[in-house]
C-alpha cells in the first residue's frame, strides 16, 4: 500500500474551502464542505467531466456482467456516492438496488432514482437494519480512505451481510500494478515529495487515502473469509487501471 495526496477533486481545490492536512485523512466535515461547493458549481450528472462518466458508465457494464443475476435481486452499494453507477443499474431494470453513504450531501441527485426506503445514511454495517441481508453487495471506489486492517474489518461486515451463495466485489481506481520498476517509481515519488513538504518546497497536498496492488486486495479479501473467484482489469489510464474482484463466503466460514 502507498499513501495517496491530491489538491482538488473535481476541479475544486481544496484550499478554498479547508486548510489540507498531509497527515489527517478528509473527516465528514471536510466532505460536507466539499459537497457545498460542488453543489453550488455543478446541478447534474450532465456537467461532469465526460471521461469520469464515461469510466463510471462502464463499471456499471462490469458489475452488471458480474451480477449474473435477475433483475429483482437484492444488491447494496456501499458508499455510492455521486450515484452515476447506480443511476444507470437502476435504468438497466435492476428495481431492487440499495445504497449507502456516509453523509447526504453526495445523494443529491441520485435519490430520485432510489427509493426512500432504500437509502441508507450512516457508518456501514450499523445505518442498516440488523435483519437486512443481500446477494450482491458491491464497492465502487470506497476503499482507497481505508487502511488494510479496516478494509479486512469492511469486508468481514459485508461478508455477514450476505445471504447464502452471495458475492461481494470491489471495483478500485486506486490500483497499482505490482511490478518493480513501479514499485520503484512510486517509493520514489513519495519520499521526494515529501522531502520537498518538509523543506516548504512544495506542498503534498491532502492526505486522501492509498493505493493497493492485486496482492493487497487478495490479502484482504482472503483475510476476510472470502473465496476469490475472478479478478482482472477493466481499463488503462495513464496513471491507474481500474481494477476488480469479486468473491463468495468460504464454506464454513
């Protein structure tokens, strides 16, 4: 795992609304702030960057070819966010989605797509009801703001939530491939800007949370009783694949 740092999400910088922190993760009332102004600047899926769309449109495609499923199965989406992916599930038919997310900023425009009763707003297991459980449950860029030992415990509480033959998958825009040159590269990057932070040279910007290789989410995924049965990568940027795996409750477990 590495650290990650960014200075704007969505053509917002973060110093307008909040002084960065390279060594504190954004807490909710960092996002609530954010929320603020990116609500104030754009009032539709439609003013986003097109490319950002375009990547969400096509993890819906991905996820969709993973679900395997009827259109009525129960499936929850942790931290969904803006909302673009389950948005165009819910026009594909899938008619029994639920989603959570932390805060309700974010939910802005995808509740009118989602019935009321099945938004959750809250901390993930504890904002649903205990008795709920489902078959597909699916996170879609809500992990990179956890470090390995929480993502284990996310995962293990998603495992619980699982009713029989259910599977849980992960898509990541976090993703590092493991090679050594890439390794390399990135030890580097890190330790020069941080080098460049502490001599005032040049500021890291926020502390947003971390990137992981195909072993740091095998690990966890093992570690939280899950059984790995497909994984690969959906697309190549420049700087990241998008990566995913889905995986089922090991027996006995």
């Amino acid at each position: 795992m590495r650290k990650l740092f960014q200075k704007e999400w969505h053509g917002i910088p973060f110093k307008d609304f909040v002084v960065t922190s390279s060594s504190c993760l954004p807490d909710l009332q960092f996002y609530k702030s954010f929320y603020s102004c990116f609500l104030s600047k754009y009032h539709d899926w439609g003013d986003l960057d097109p490319e950002w769309v375009k990547l969400k449109l096509e993890t819906a495609g991905l996820l969709e070819s993973q679900f395997k499923a009827e259109k009525n199965t129960k499936i929850l989406s942790l931290s969904c966010g803006l909302g673009v992916i389950e948005k165009e599930l819910v026009r594909k038919g899938y008619s029994n989605l639920s989603i959570t997310e932390t805060l309700i900023e974010p939910l802005a425009w995808i509740r009118k797509y989602v019935p009321q009763e099945n938004i959750f707003i809250g901390f993930f297991p504890d904002c649903l009801p205990k008795n709920y459980t489902y078959d597909i449950i699916y996170l879609a860029g809500a992990e990179y703001f956890l470090d390995q030992d929480e993502l284990i415990l996310l995962l293990k509480e998603a495992k619980s939530r699982l009713s029989d033959g259910g599977r849980c998958i992960l898509v990541s825009w976090s993703f590092e491939p493991a090679t050594f040159l890439n390794k390399m590269m990135s030890i580097a990057k890190y330790f020069l800007k941080y080098f460049f932070q502490v001599l005032h040279i040049k500021d890291r910007g926020q502390f947003w949370g971390y990137s992981r290789n195909q072993s740091d989410f095998h690990n966890a995924f093992v570690e939280a009783g899950f059984n790995i049965k497909e994984d690969g990568v959906l697309k190549k940027d420049t700087q990241w694949d998008t990566y995913w795996i889905s995986a089922k409750i090991k027996k006995g477990i």
